[in-house]
C-alpha cells in the first residue's frame, strides 16, 4: 500500500502541473487527479465522518453508463443495479461528497467530450458521406388535416 508520505509527493507534483498547465485539458486533467489524491489522503485520515449512502445515477445512454461504470471500478466503487432497473440506471454505495469531487467530475468531462466527439462523427456521416443536409431547422411547415 502506498504511505501517506508517497501520497502527498505526488499530490505537491499535481499540483506544480495543474499550476503550469499549458492547456485546458492538462489542467483539467492535473486537477481531477489533485483532487482524487486528495481524497484518498482524507480517507486514509478516517474521511470527514459521513456514512456511504446509496446513490441512483440515471443516465442518458448505454455509452453514457459504460464510461460511468468504468471510472466506479477504477477508483474500486462497485456499481451495481436492482432487478427490473432499467440499463440506464445505475446504483453506488459511496460517499457523496468525495464522490462527487472524483469520479462525478471525471465523468462530466469525459461524457462532454464524449457528446463531442459523437456530434462530430454524425456531422461528418451526414456531410462527407452521405452528402446530404440533416439540418432540421429548414424542414417544410405543413398544416395539419381537418
């Protein structure tokens, strides 16, 4: 197991690279890993007191969860779903706030550049391929039938 000491040498290292980030990305990056060191060191200390609570994420799509469930099993969360819940939804035994701050905002921005990258795959499908116009704002106006 890793001390305390190890802990906090990378987390002064993260910090140095978050502080001289030369993009948006590294510092994202340099800061989501500050913060899960961060929160590791406060676990080890015994945590600021609170008890796990069982969390219900819903999420938008299967891509969604894969990317949700991944980073659960990487920071050894175990997510985990009741008979008839839908594939969408997700459930954790976990503790809220350090929660958050780790795996709840390393998923917003790989689901951000997730969403991203899919909406330029469909432009490029739509565009180069198939060359047509998916545009929906210039779809004709029709009245409806009596």
């Amino acid at each position: 197991m890793v001390g305390e000491k190890d802990i906090q040498d990378k987390l002064a290292k993260l910090e140095a690279l978050f502080a001289r980030g030369a993009t948006a990305g590294e510092r994202a990056a340099a800061g989501a890993a500050r913060d899960r060191l961060q929160a590791r060191i406060d676990m080890e200390r015994g945590g600021d007191g609170e008890t796990e609570t069982e969390l219900q994420y819903s999420l938008p799509d299967v891509w969604s969860v894969r990317i949700f469930v991944a980073l659960c099993r990487k920071h050894d969360i175990k997510p985990y779903r009741y008979p008839r819940q839908r594939r969408t939804t997700v459930m954790v035994r976990v503790n809220q706030p350090t929660f958050e701050s780790t795996v709840g905002e390393e998923f917003r921005i790989l689901h951000r550049e997730l969403t991203t990258y899919f909406g330029d795959m469909v432009d490029h499908l739509i565009a180069d391929v198939m060359k047509s116009d998916g545009n929906d704002e210039t779809l004709e106006q029709r009245k409806l039938p009596r």
